[in-house]
C-alpha cells in the first residue's frame, strides 16, 4: 500500500508480498515479452487495514490530506463507497494480472 509504506504489514513478508502496483508489473511482465491481458484490483481491505493503522496510531493521518476525513470522521457513510472506488481504479494492494507470453 502506497499510503502505508514500510508501515505496512505485507512489505517484509513471508506471505502476501507487495513489491508492485499495477503499472511495475505491468512493465516489468511487457520488457521480457508478455501481453497483459487483464489486470485488476478487487482487494476490500486496503482502507480498512490503513484506517485501523490510523485508530492504533502507528499512522500519522495528518500527513496525509483527507485520510481522516475518509477513514474516521465518515467512515460509516463512505468507507464503503471509498473501497470500491480503490478497487475501481486499479489502486488495491490486491492485484491480480493475467498475461500471455508472445
């Protein structure tokens, strides 16, 4: 997750890595010769394991414009909405990319 960083708990392992986003692997699979064929995000954690980083105060919202807003004052009223739109994007920590060797 971008907004987590090293805070993370998928960055050091050993299970569910997350060295890339869509646009590395992407990038990564094309330079040694596959064709994406589909990629997408349907993760339905990213913003709740970031506004429970928040709650516990191992994240510092302030530093990040609008977390708050989104994950504590409304999180009731638009967490929901917030992590469909996440997935929507192509902006979950869950990705899943098909491709095709050509």
């Amino acid at each position: 997750m971008s907004v987590l960083g090293s805070l993370s708990d998928s960055f050091s392992g050993p299970n569910h890595l997350q060295y890339f986003h869509s646009k590395s692997i992407c990038h990564l699979l094309e330079s040694v010769g596959f064709k994406i064929l589909e990629v997408s995000t349907p993760g339905e954690l990213d913003a709740e394991i970031v506004r429970n980083k928040i709650r516990k105060g191992v994240l510092d919202s302030l530093s990040c414009p609008g977390l708050n807003y989104f994950l504590i004052d409304n999180w009731e009223n638009i967490g929901a909405s917030f992590q469909r739109f996440i997935s929507k994007n192509n902006l979950s920590s869950h990705l899943w990319v098909v491709a095709k060797k050509i």
